[in-house]
C-alpha cells in the first residue's frame, strides 16, 4: 500500500514541494493517501490478503502512515532533519508505552494491541508534523493543475518503480536459495545479507541528508561536487567496516546465533565486494533523484533485476548460498558502476576524480570523530 502511495506522496514531494507552494501539494497528497489506503486495502482483502476482522484496521492504519509520510517529506523539504527525528523517536516511545502498558498491566497479548499501538504512533507523528508545516501553509497558493499533476506522478512512478525493482533485486535471491538449497540454507544466507547490509546504515543516513540538501538547490554543479564527495566518503565508511566485519573468525558468528550458523562468514565474503559497491550508489541515486532524474535509478535497478535473474538460475542451483551471494554481489557493483558511468558523462567529470585522496582520508577521519552531518562539501 505504501508503494502505491510513493507515486504522489513520497520522494516526489521532496523534490517539488520546494519548487511549487506547499498547498499545492499538501492537499492532493492526503487525497491520494485516502485513495491508495481504502482502495487498495479493498483489493488486498479480496485476494484474501488481509486476516478476517482486519480490514478496518489495515485502511486506518495504512492511512495514518501514509498521511504521517506526506507530513514528514514536508519537513525533510525543509531540511527540518532534527524535528522529524525527534517525530520518529516519539512514535517509537507511544508505541512501546501502549503495547508495554496493554501487556504488562491488562495482560492482554493479542496482535490488535500492537496495531492499535502502530495507529497511536502513526497518529502523533501526522498530528505533531502538520502543526510544525501548517505555517507554511497558504490556501490563497491555489490548486494544483494538470501540468504539475502530470509532472509529480511521472516523478512519482519513476521513483517507485526503481524503488519496487530494488526491493526485488535485494530479495529476489532468497526465492533462489529456498528453491534450490532450502529452508536450512536459507536461514543462514538471510543472517549473512542482514549483517552485511546492515553497513550501509551510515551511507543512507547521509543519503536522506543529501537528497533534502539536493532537492532545495537549483546548483548542479554544487550538488555534484558534494555528492562525488559523499560517494568517496560511504565507499571509504563501508570498505573500513566491511574489513573489519571479514576479521572477525567464525566462531563469533556461531557464538552468537548458533552452530547452525557456521557458514554465515562465508556468506559475507560472497558480498562483500557488492556491497561495498553498492554504497557508491546509495550515495548517487540521491543526486539523480534530487535533481529531477529518478528514470536513471530506475534503469539502474532494472540493470540489476535482470543481472540477479540471470545468474541466479546459473549460480544458485550450482553453487547454493555461495551462488546466490556471488550473484547478488555482481548485480550490486554493476548497479553501481551504471550509476557511476552516467554520473561521470552527465557531469563532464573524470573517473579518477573517484580515487581516494589525503584530503578525503583527513575528512573521514574528522566525519568518523563527530555527528555525521555534512554541512556543504567544502566541510
């Protein structure tokens, strides 16, 4: 259901909210959340994809997502990152102080606390963000019109739809293995993919930073000095703590989720060289999205889709979890490479102007001692 409503209210509004009056935007978006949420919670259920007595509680709880995400973008928009986190922190606590409260006092453990818990959660968030964007609200900006109507869903699907192929790529191999190496197999190759993505949580906190950042400037020069920058300084983080993770032996990993889970090393040194790859391109795919060019994101995930495909059925039923994590590696670094080839000719830049220098060493060694925040590339 998300999914469906990232095509008019999700990265888009980032990306137009500061070209285009915000109530504009605003209204249409709560609309289609309304939309998207009744609607397609209706089409899930016919499918029987939603439980019995539930489907009241998926088109509420859905809509207050939704509408709490059209709220959020709306601050990212204005680079209010502090105020957003502290939203994201109060959902966490509401949820757990009714959940904890539900169970420790009344004893009660069924799953409508916890979704009663997720709607109050959702609920504050919405609440707390549209007070904080209100002032910047003006119904005097008019309506939206079908020139800009057409200019955010043609956004909007773009950057879906490289969003739906990415989710694809990233567990399309989990099918392969089930498949062809079972549910054993699976167990351990789903520990090693967790841990090892697990490395890119510093590249996407500086991505959601940076896309704000890009979105709200009209530089494109600047916006591409800073994300060569970034690029540099996430392949530098995630190679540093890829090493580190490749030290550790193999009895830490069996210490710590059991013998079965002996092979889960070798599961990581499959990746390894993907995803440290890849964090190339969750440091360019910002940069496309933010300035108006999600379709390049898109091609690059279809890229990667197609590549995981292929050699899934080559790899996978010959190799089993080996199979499967060389394969994910290779669709990951030809993702990156397709974004760095493009990013390269777009901006009339150099390849080598991707080699590590002493400067970025000393910014990475100041980056990694503070709050990671970048500022400006200038840092």
């Amino acid at each position: 259901i998300q999914m469906v409503h990232g095509f008019f209210g999700g990265a888009s509004l980032v990306y137009f909210i500061p070209r285009v009056p915000l109530a504009r935007l605003l209204i249409p978006s709560c609309a289609w959340a309304l939309i998207t949420s009744v609607g397609m919670s209706l089409l899930l259920y016919l499918f029987n994809m939603i439980p019995q007595g539930f489907l009241v509680h998926v088109i509420i709880l859905s809509l207050l997502q939704s509408l709490s995400t059209v709220t959020s973008m709306a601050l990212l928009r204005q680079e209010r990152i502090r105020e957003s986190n502290l939203i994201s922190v109060a959902q966490f606590i509401v949820l757990g102080l009714i959940v904890g409260a539900v169970y420790g006092l009344v004893r009660t453990r069924t799953v409508s606390v916890y979704v009663f818990g997720l709607m109050a959660s959702y609920l504050v968030a919405f609440i707390w963000g549209l007070v904080l964007i209100l002032p910047g609200f003006r119904r005097s900006d008019g309506l939206m019109d079908k020139p800009l109507l057409r200019s955010v869903v043609s956004y909007g699907a773009a950057a879906q739809t490289g969003n739906f192929l990415q989710l694809l790529n990233y567990r399309l191999s989990y099918y392969f293995v089930k498949a062809y190496s079972g549910m054993a197999s699976l167990g351990v190759f789903s520990i090693g993919v967790q841990i090892s993505e697990g490395l890119w949580i510093i590249s996407r906190s500086v991505s959601l930073v940076q896309f704000t950042r890009i979105s709200n400037s009209d530089d494109r020069t600047a916006a591409a000095r800073l994300t060569l920058l970034l690029a540099k300084l996430c392949f530098l983080v995630t190679l540093l703590l890829m090493v580190i993770l490749l030290i550790l032996p193999s009895s830490v990993f069996i210490f710590i989720f059991g013998a079965e889970f002996s092979h889960v090393r070798l599961v990581l040194m499959t990746l390894a060289a993907g995803i440290v790859m890849f964090s190339l391109s969750v440091a360019i795919s910002p940069y496309f999205s933010g300035t108006g060019r999600p379709q390049i994101n898109t091609v690059a995930s279809g890229i990667g889709l197609v590549l995981t495909l292929v050699f899934g059925f080559i790899l996978v039923p010959r190799l089993g979890m080996t199979g499967a994590g060389l394969t994910s590696s290779l669709s990951y670094t030809i993702t990156a490479l397709f974004q760095v080839t493009v990013f390269v000719y777009k901006e009339k830049l150099d390849f080598r102007d991707f080699l590590v220098t002493g400067d970025d060493i000393r910014l990475l060694k100041r980056v990694l001692g503070r709050e990671l925040f970048i500022k400006n590339p200038e840092g």
